[in-house]
C-alpha cells in the first residue's frame, strides 16, 4: 500500500497546464469523477465502448480517465476525420455513447459535449485497478488496403508500453514535457499516460506552434521534447533559434518517422541540445529506442527490455542473422490486443510476431536500422496513410478512369502523398485535391495530382507503386 503522505502530495501537485490554467492530479480526478456520473446515466458501464473526438484539451484527460472509471473502452478518433472516416469508426467499433467537441461526430452520435461545463465530483486522486486482459483504448491505424482499422489495447498492453517508454526515457516526476502532437494519436495518448503515471508536469498545447514550444520550453524549464519530422524541421529552420534558452532540456526525443541527420544536427549544432531516436507502431507502441546517453542518428536503438526483435527473409520467412535484410517483427507484452475489422488480423501477424511491414536489420551489437517499408502505407507527419483509401474517393469521380495512390520522400512532413491519374474527360488536379480534402483528413490529401497516360499493373490488378514512385516520384522539393 502507498504511503497516504505522498499520494496527497502528489494529488496537490500541478499535473497538468493548459494556457493559463493548471490542474492538480486531484482536480483531473474530480473532474472525471464528475464526468463519469454523466456518462453512467447515458448506460455507458463495464465492457461497453465510449468513442472520444476531441481537440487538444484537458477535457480529453478527463474524458479518457471517466470512461475508464466506469470499466468501459475508449476510441480514440482524429478530430481531423471527415464524415466518411467518423461513419466507418463507429460501424467499426459500435461505442455506446460519444464524448467530444467535434460538429461531424455530433451528426453521427448523440454526443456529450466537452464544450458544457463539467461538474466536479468526488475523487481520491487514485488509479482505477483494472483486469490487465480488458480492452483500454482503441487507435486507428492504416493498412495497405481497405479502410483504417481499429488498434485494440488492453490495460495490460497499455501499461506495458507505458513502462517501456517510462525506462527508455528514464522519466521521472522531476520531468517537464509538452506534448503538441494530437492525444488521439498513439504517441499523444502514451505521453499523456505516462507523464500521470511517473508525476511528471506536463502542458497540453492547443496545436503545434513553433514561437509558442520554444518560449515555453524556456518558461517551464522544460526537460523534454517531443519531436516528429515537422517540428524537428520547425526547430532547425527558426530564424532566432538562438535567443531562446533551451538548457533545461536533457534531450529532445524524435520519432514517428526516420532522422533526417541533417536537420537533427543543425538543431544540437545551434542549440547544444542532443537526440533520442525512437520507434514503435500504433499496434506495438515502444519497440526500440536509443539510450538517452550515447543516442545515435543512424539508428532508431536496441529494442526495449521487455520486447524482441527479430527480422525474417521476404522470400522464405526465415529468421535472419545479425545483418540479413528482411522485414522487421515485433513481440511484447505490449503488443495489441487485435485489430477491429477481425478479418484484419491474420496479415498482422506470423506465429505471434508482429508484422512491422518495415524492412531492415540489426547489427552484431543489436542495433536496429530500417531501410524501407514493405507495406505500401505512407506516414505524414506520423500519420499513416492508406492508399487505398484516398484512391476510392478519387474513384468516385465521374471523369476519373483509373488511379493509383503512393508516397515520396518530402523534408518537412516526412513523406508526401501524390496521385497518378488517368482520366476520361475534362477535370483539374485542384478538383481533385479538393475531392480528397472534403472527404478525408487534410493530412490525407494529394500534394499533387499527376495526369498519366497509364496506370503501370500487373495481370492481376496489382498496382506497380514501385515504378511510379521511379517514373514520377521526386522529392516535393524539387
């Protein structure tokens, strides 16, 4: 039993802040008590799912620990998810209730709004104990084809990942964090979930802005930062990035998709602020970091105590040894619990191994490289993208005769999505955007749309995304 002293100390202490407001740990739980009452008279109870589209708040703190007061699920979706997506989530998931602040979920669901105030109940400030093998949290991720599906945690694999990512981090209460990438994302939620798990202070921004996460990383004595490809380029490209006073940082940490050395070593050159490369999946949220003393750029680390890596051959399956090249597999007690459709499930995995779809090997001293990705989904700013799914939309279009969706490198968002189009009448590449812009996310729209004579396929059907990323796909900067 924890001694009563300490748990009032840190139910006093500031546990979150968001703009000019902080909340104590015991205020977060009042407030989701309070709102767990809500949701209880809505029916919502033990084993029942409570879908959850929210911008960056603290009421999406809140709404995550009241859904889990009352021993319920919570699915998370991106509050940039247009009617389509919000349709296909719900007959996915089929939640019990909604909570949000998000006009197209409110079309869809009889949502409680964040936007009401919240009444305070009461709350101890302690963690709900749940059965480790219950579903927690459910993310959406993109696969080669189909629609996005549904990532399932359980408590158990949820609080796994949490304690890789506290030890690879080495994380303490003493720490301060922001975190600016959206909560409904796998990166957002586990630093959420864990800065409450170790004490840390943490302050949520409304959204990425540069001037912003830099002045406040010098007002809060911030010790680290969360970066992702935008935000890395961000920081290496700011005009006066020396006035800013970033010695409280102990690292910077980068992750969702691969270093850019270059702007990596502009920002310590310019700063004397260093890197912690690191590496997971919506489905295996930690699988390798690199140590917070001695990170290197040319790897994303050793796979985490507690999970293994293996690689196999793309031709044969076989486990290869240190420096075959093959697809990269994963297995933890942090794994998932399962996708949702189910019939997605048996791609996703080889005797037990999760199926990274990422090719690369690791080295007689175990570190981890990735040299490509096997599966054809292309990561914006973290976000994957399911070709599959924008080619649907562009189909729908009556002068549309054939498509094909891939990804190119692009410096600032990680990779860019381009469209290779063939038509059968009059239409512009700027119609077609907006098609995708008004039926998807903004992340999942074409940078460009290419007129081509052809779609390159095999007898099967089969796109040849290879060759069209040869025949057309330069960098966007070019």
């Amino acid at each position: 039993m924890s001694d009563p002293t300490i748990d009032r100390t840190r139910n006093a202490t500031t546990a979150l802040v968001f703009e000019d407001r902080a909340y104590s740990r015991g205020e977060l739980d009042a407030l989701a008590a309070g709102l767990a009452v809500r949701l209880a008279e809505r029916g919502v109870g033990v084993g029942d799912r409570v879908v959850l589209m929210s911008s960056n708040r603290p009421e999406f703190v809140v709404a995550v620990q009241a859904i889990w007061r009352l021993g319920a699920s919570v699915v998370l979706l991106s509050p940039a998810y247009k009617h389509d997506e919000v349709v296909h989530a719900l007959e996915v998931t089929r939640p019990v209730a909604a909570v949000g602040d998000n006009p197209v979920l409110a079309v869809h669901a009889d949502m409680l709004n964040l936007d009401e105030p919240i009444p305070p109940a009461t709350g101890d400030g302690t963690t709900t104990a749940h059965d480790p093998d219950t579903e927690a949290v459910l993310v959406f991720s993109s696969g080669t084809t189909g629609l996005p599906k549904a990532v399932r945690h359980t408590h158990g694999s949820l609080a796994a990942a949490v304690a890789h990512w506290r030890h690879a981090l080495q994380l303490t209460s003493a720490d301060r964090m922001q975190v600016l990438t959206p909560p409904s994302h796998i990166l957002g939620i586990l630093n959420i979930v864990t800065a409450l798990e170790v004490g840390a202070w943490f302050r949520l921004h409304r959204r990425f802005d540069i001037d912003v996460m830099l002045r406040h990383i010098e007002r809060d004595r911030i010790t680290v930062e969360m970066a992702v490809a935008p935000i890395a380029l961000a920081i290496a490209k700011h005009p006066h990035l020396e006035s800013y006073d970033l010695s409280s940082l102990r690292y910077i940490m980068w992750g969702a998709t691969p270093v850019t050395a270059s702007v990596a070593d502009t920002v310590t050159r310019r700063t004397g602020v260093g890197w912690v490369p690191a590496y997971g999946a919506s489905e295996l949220p930690v699988i390798a970091c690199n140590p917070v003393d001695g990170a290197r750029l040319d790897s994303v680390g050793r796979p985490v105590p507690g999970v293994t890596v293996r690689v196999v051959s793309l031709d044969t399956g076989e486990v290869l040894p240190a420096g075959g090249v093959g697809e990269i597999q994963a297995r933890a007690d942090s794994l998932m619990a399962g996708y949702l459709p189910a019939d997605a499930n048996p791609d996703a995995f080889d005797d037990g191994w999760y199926r990274t779809g990422d090719v690369g090997y690791l080295d007689e001293d175990g570190w981890l490289r990735i040299t490509d990705r096997s599966k054809e989904m292309i990561k914006v700013k973290g976000f994957q993208v399911a070709p599959a799914e924008v080619e649907s939309v562009l189909h729908g279009h009556p002068e549309v005769a054939d498509c094909a969706v891939f990804g190119v490198p692009d410096p600032v968002t990680g990779e860019a999505v381009l469209a290779a189009v063939t038509t059968g009448g009059p239409v512009t590449e700027a119609e077609l955007i907006a098609l995708v812009g008004d039926r998807l996310a903004s992340y999942k729209r074409p940078s460009r749309v290419l007129f081509v004579p052809e779609i390159p396929r095999l007898p099967s059907g089969k796109v040849l995304r290879r060759v069209l990323k040869e025949r057309y796909g330069r960098p966007s900067d070019e």
